[in-house]
C-alpha cells in the first residue's frame, strides 16, 4: 500500500471502512510527514493532541458502524476559520495570540462529519495576496519546482498553505477561501483541484472577515470527487450568517456520473487576453477538445464586462476590508502597541494598526477608506457595485442562451519565483487574478482542475464556473474534464 | 484625480494607521497607481444600472427579537490585551 499520507479522501475512507487502515494510521502518517516538511512552511500552527483524540474518536465510530462522510479523514485548516483554542490569526501579527473561544461553523461542520484537523495553514495576511508572501508567517513554499532549477516557487494564494500541504501529501485535503481566487488560482499553480462553491452555500460564521459579499470557504483536494465528498460536508444553512442560502445541500459525490453528452460549454472570447502565453492557450485549446470528445457542445460566448472586473474587485474588496478591519483596534483582542507617557486612545488605536498590519493590508484599508470617504463614494464605490451588476448579466444572459458551463484558464501563468513580483508595483500581482475574480463578483461557483504542464514541467490548471446552486453540475463537469486530461503527475519529493 | 502627501495623510488619518512623514511620498504614489487602474471603471455605461446588492434574489432571515445567547463576560476578555473587573480597559478617554 502507499505511504498513507499520499491517499486522497475517498481512497481513505473506502480502506477505513473495509477496516483496512485507521484513522490513527492516517493521521500518524500525515503528521509524521508534517513534520518533515517544515521547510515548505505550509503547517504554521501544528495540533498533533487534537489530531490523535480525534483520529482515536473516529475509529470509535467507524468500529460502532457511525461513519459520517469525512469520518477519520485527515485535513489542514486555513489559518482564517476561527478554531476553538487554537491559535488563529489570519496570518497576521495583528491578531497574535489569539485564541478564539468558539469554532467557525465550516470547521464544526467538518469535525462533526468525523474530519481530524492537523493544523493550521499558512496564507496571505487577510487573504489580501496572491502569492503567500503578505504572510506574518513568511512564505508557504511550493513543493513543485521547474525541471533542473531549485528555485522557490509561490504555491499562490491566498490559501498557499493549503495548496502546498496537499500537494505535498501533508494531509488528504485542506478547507480554503475565495475572495477574488484565492482557492481556485493556488490549486491550479499546485496541481490540486479546487472549488469556491456559490455565495451562500457555506457559512462565513467565524471566518475572519475581508470582504463579506465576495468571501467563501471551499475545499482543496486530490480529486474532483474528493472535492464533491469534502464540499458536501462543509455547506449547511447558518442562522448565524444571514447570508446562507437555506437550500437544501446536494449529495455531490452521488451525482457524478462524468456523463456530460449533450450538455453546452461556453468559451468566453473576453478571456483571451492580451499577451496570453501560447502555453495557456494551447492548454484552454486542449480542454476544449476534451471536453467536445466527451460529448459536450462548445459555443462561443462573450462577457463583454470581463475587463472592468479586476478594477471594480479593487474598489469593492478594499471597501469592505476598510470596514471589517476597523475591529482590530487593540481593545478586544490580539496586539496592542505599547504606549508612549501621554498617548490616549486615538495614539493606540494608530500605533496598533501600523504595527499590526502588513504594507498590503494597510494599503487595501487605505485604498478602501478612501474609495468610502465623502465626496468619493458615488464616483468609486456606488459606480463599482453598478459594474458588478453587469458583469452578473453578462453571465445571466450566457445561461439563460442554454449554457450549462464555461471553461477559462484559471492563471495566465504557471508558479513563479517567490520574490519576482514583489518588486513590481502592487497593480502587477492584482492581475493574477484577472480568470477568477469574476466568479466571486457574480456569486458564482467556480473550479479548477490540473490539466497540464508548461515546457518546465510545473501544472497548469482550467477553470469551469457553473450555474449558481449547481455545483453539483459544475463537479461532474469537472470529473469529465479530469478523467479526460489525467493529470496524475506529483512533486518529485526534494523537502 | 492625483493624490498628494497631504491626502494621503488625511486617508491614513481616517484609517487610524499610523504613517511616519518619510513613507507618505511612496504611499501617495501606490495610491495614484491603483486609483488610476480603478479609474477604467468611467469607460462604463452604468445609467439606469441598479447597484448590485445580493447574489441571488432572497430575502434576509429576521429572527424572533429575543435574547437567546449571552453570559459570557468571561469568555469574551479572555482575549483582551487589558481587561480588569469585567471590562476591556484602555487608555484615559476623557480628561
């Protein structure tokens, strides 16, 4: 049998519950190769105690006959769910220390499905990054390399930590969140499949906030399937968050067939970009053909709106960060700065952010106070909310005209150097996200899955955004997109 | 629009983040590069254009309004950098 750490969650469970392995196994397996990755940095806050009581419990359960869907199965937790008595800091120093009195309700729905948490993942500071380098933390490391060169690579972001533990097999899978890409694009730069599932599906209860109207949790997995069994147990209806849809939950995994025959896929001409590498759009080509083989249609479709999605994001997420943010003022919790003789209250509350904050943040809290403040209001931000009401039509119009799919790169480029965009000026790296970020405008669900590799042998991924509600659609589109493409390949192991 | 060192100030200000004078002229020029990649957005046609509000039509949930949580003093300091008596504590407000 392979290294059980290797496994994906739907392999585990079927050899847990054939009383094959155990959940004490798996979990031994994932922490022992935990901790051999420390050089990855994608684990910061390890939670071996919890795991083991966790992982004995499940096998408890799996032995009475209770398995609930992710019964035994080992996961990591992106360090922005809220996580009883554990450390949970957004990857900020801003909120050092702080240990949270209560458990986000996607994590409590994960542990009360049986999931064992490993620990918790590194990320940008807020999730406000598409690299992982905004962290308090330092950089999370990719575990892929190009061919014969050592240099470091970015496992993307927001959720890099995430990205990185799974595909170095730190664990089965990992929860993430999506705010303008930040589960779809690490996927894709790590080989790993991803899904931000409606606005809605899951609650954002104690998940620290960025932008509540774009922020959602989903999960980042070896497999599609895998995606649909760990999706399933994370959505519920919230009474604490007004927010979630109360729609009943699909049984995902039960609905993939990978028969998508006579279904219609749309090809946006708005996301050839200008200067797009002939790799991506060789790979955006070949996915096409796969997915015409499978028995799909393919038409093209226009979203005429796409360009004015990454500046309207910029004005939006910043505005609502600028508000949401305004908690961390070193009263409630995390870090207070000490004070000079004679500071009063408005002394600490600055000293606070400036020393709490990363450049990013108090870039995006800047930007956003500004976008909000009088005079500016109706010219940045009312203008920015009207944008996005089109960019939702544009899709609106392209379903309603009987498309069931459409299918995108999910990057313009392959994983790069960590440091290489650093020195260019922030408005570079916010172009990162320029396939994504429209998904999150429009609510709707969004998933990648690896299809290839570029000349350096690094994985390239596609994205698929559905139908909202129908992400069980969107993950049996996405099961015919990867049996069609196979991508099987993993990180030759250097760590 | 351009954005000089003293509105950048004022912004920083308004955000309660402290800027040292020496960093306002890189702040003003981060700001002037994002605002004008924002600026695109006047290209666009939004008359009669409702601002967007939620992702799917659906009403909020009201609640019945009744206390059905709370008792937590302890709980909620717990994370305080001061708390004493049952209180956050910070600096003198009033003189």
């Amino acid at each position: 049998m392979a290294d059980l750490n290797t496994l994906g969650l739907a392999e585990a469970r079927d050899l847990l519950r054939k009383g094959e392995t155990t959940s004490v196994e798996l979990t031994e397996a994932c922490l022992k190769a935990i901790d051999a990755a420390d050089v990855l940095n994608a684990f910061v806050h390890k939670t071996p105690e919890i795991a083991m009581e966790r992982a004995r419990a499940a096998d408890a359960r799996l032995q009475a006959g209770d398995a609930p869907a992710m019964c035994g199965l080992p996961i990591g937790m992106k360090d922005l769910f809220c996580t009883e008595g554990v450390p949970s800091q957004a990857a900020s120093r801003i909120l050092d220390g702080f240990r949270p009195e209560y458990e986000s309700t996607v994590s409590a729905n994960l542990r009360d499905a049986g999931a064992v948490m490993l620990g918790k993942l590194n990320m940008d500071e807020f999730a406000m990054g598409s690299s992982n380098e905004t962290s308090a933390y330092g950089n999370a490391i990719n575990p892929w390399r190009r061919d014969g060169d050592d240099t470091a690579l970015t496992p993307g972001g927001s959720s890099g930590g995430s990205a990185a533990a799974v595909a170095a097999d730190l664990c089965l899978a990992a929860t993430g969140t999506d705010t303008g890409g930040s589960i779809r694009q690490p996927a894709a730069l790590t080989g790993t499949v991803g899904i931000k599932p409606t606005y809605g599906r899951c609650s954002r209860w104690g998940i620290i906030a960025f932008a509540s109207s774009l922020d959602q949790a989903g999960p980042m997995t070896k497999s599609v399937r895998d995606a649909a069994i760990m999706l399933g147990a994370m959505c519920s209806h919230d009474p604490k968050d007004s927010t979630s849809a109360d729609l009943a939950v699909p049984d995902f995994e039960s609905l993939l067939s990978g028969d998508i025959r006579g279904k219609t896929i749309g090809i946006p001409r708005e996301y050839r970009v200008e200067g797009m590498p002939a790799e991506i759009e060789k790979l955006w080509n070949d996915g096409t053909e796969m997915l015409k083989a499978a028995g799909a249609k393919v038409v093209d479709i226009s979203l005429p709106h796409t360009k004015y999605a990454l500046p309207a994001y910029y004005v939006i997420a910043p505005a609502e960060a600028s508000s949401n943010l305004a908690r961390y003022d070193g009263v409630r919790y995390g870090h207070r700065a000490k004070l000079a003789q004679g500071d009063g209250i408005t002394e600490m509350y600055e000293k606070t952010r400036a020393e709490g904050f990363g450049d990013e943040v108090q870039r995006r809290v800047m930007v956003g106070t500004y976008v909000l403040s009088a005079g500016f209001y109706d010219a940045y931000y009312n203008r920015a909310r009207k944008v996005r009401t089109l960019i939702k039509r544009d899709f609106e119009q392209a379903f309603a005209a009987g498309v069931d799919a459409i299918l995108t790169p999910a990057t313009p480029s392959a994983a790069f150097g960590l440091g290489e965009m650093t020195e260019a000026d922030p408005v570079q790296m916010y172009l990162l996200d320029v396939f994504t970020v429209t998904v999150n405008l429009a609510g709707l669900p969004g998933i990648t899955v690896p299809t290839g590799r570029d000349a350096q042998g690094l994985p390239l991924g596609l994205q698929l955004i559905g139908r909202p509600w129908e992400e069980a659609d969107l993950l049996n589109t996405a099961l015919a997109l990867e049996s069609a493409a196979g991508f099987v390949a993993k990180p030759a192991r250097w760590w | 629009m351009s954005i000089d060192e003293s509105t950048a100030a004022r912004v920083a200000k308004l955000a309660r983040i402290r800027v040292e004078p020496e960093a306002l002229p890189e702040l003003a020029e981060d700001f002037n590069r994002i605002l004008g990649f924002i600026e695109q957005l006047n290209e666009v046609d939004v008359e009669g254009v409702e601002p967007m509000t939620s992702v799917t039509p659906m009403r909020l949930k009201r609640r019945e309004d009744q206390v059905d949580d709370g008792g937590h003093a302890a709980q909620v300091l717990s994370n305080a950098p001061d708390a004493r008596e049952g209180f956050f504590a910070v600096p003198k407000v009033v003189e």
